[in-house]
C-alpha cells in the first residue's frame, strides 16, 4: 500500500520537502494512513510494536500522527488491551483551558510518540517537546517511514528508542532503486 499509494519517485524534477531541501522520491503516507485498510494494518502493527511495553497512550503532532494513534487505538480496544490516542498542537490553543495536548492523557503517563515519515525529525521533536511540557514520560517513538536522512539520530538525542516499521532502503528495494 505505502509503495502503490504514499511513494513517489522522480529524478526531474525533485520534489521539494517541508525542511527546503529537494529529493528524487517523496512520502505522502495520508492515502494509507487515512485508509480504512490502511488504518487496520497499521493499528496491527503498532500494537504488535508496544506489546508489553506498559505505554498506555499514544499520539505525536497533528496531523501526521493523528490517524496511526487512532488506528492503534482501535485496536488495541479490541484487543483488550486500550491504548489512548491524543495529539499534540504545534501551539496551544488561545481559549478555552489553552492546552497543547488533546486527549485523556494524564501526566505522568508513559506514552509513545508516534509520526508518519521522519526527515530531519523537527515534527517528532516538537511533538516529545509537547508531551514532556504536557508531563507525559516518552518511553519511544515510532514511525512508519524513516527516511534514513538524520531524523532518527536527533529524535535520539531527545529519546532512547527511536523505531520505524518501514524505512527508505526497505522502499527503494522494493521500488527496484536500491
């Protein structure tokens, strides 16, 4: 599915990324993610990852996190086992209780960040920077593309575990670009 719907590849011209840089292949997961299929595998998936690992909530930065916590959510309801979903805002909100975080996340609760594609990981950052203001304990982060371009490695500076289902040498083999 990420292959057929969320990848695409071009020498010329690059695409240009969200940090400026250009690239010949691009990730756009929201056809998968955002999929009902998708959303099933992937909520698979992510529970399958957290299994025994005592996180009892799960979310990252709006939007590319809010359909993988959603996903596992489910799941993970159906499976006996909850795991909440909750978002983090880039900003807080300007009303109301002017909170950064959205969902029945508590402090102190051990959470996993989860985002769709990591790059340069500055929107995994932002969403453990939220978290940890919001005193939720970041036990890992979990990603469906690593893009293998340094994110994983500055997403460690802050995190002590840092997993992808898929990353970019995975896709390209079986793009036949390895």
């Amino acid at each position: 599915m990420i292959l057929e719907r969320a990848f695409q590849y071009r020498d010329n011209p690059p695409f240009t990324l969200a940090s400026g840089k250009t690239s010949p292949y691009y990730f756009n997961c929201k056809p998968v993610t955002f999929d009902p299929e998708g959303m099933n595998l992937i909520g698979q998936i992510l529970f399958t990852m957290l299994e025994g690992s005592g996180v009892t909530a799960a979310g990252g930065l709006t939007l590319g996190a809010d359909p993988l916590a959603n996903a596992l959510a489910v799941i993970s309801y159906q499976r006996g086992r909850p795991v909440k979903a909750f978002t983090v805002r880039k900003e807080s909100k300007e009303h109301g209780t002017k909170s950064r975080i959205e969902g029945a996340v508590k402090p102190g609760e051990k959470v996993a960040i989860l985002d769709d594609v990591i790059t340069t990981g500055g929107s995994t950052i932002a969403a453990i920077e939220g978290a940890r203001a919001g005193g939720l304990v970041v036990d890992r982060v979990i990603a469906l593309i690593d893009r293998e371009e340094g994110g994983r490695e500055n997403i460690l500076k802050l995190a002590d575990r840092v997993d992808a289902v898929f990353n970019r040498t995975d896709i390209m083999a079986l793009y036949g670009k390895d």
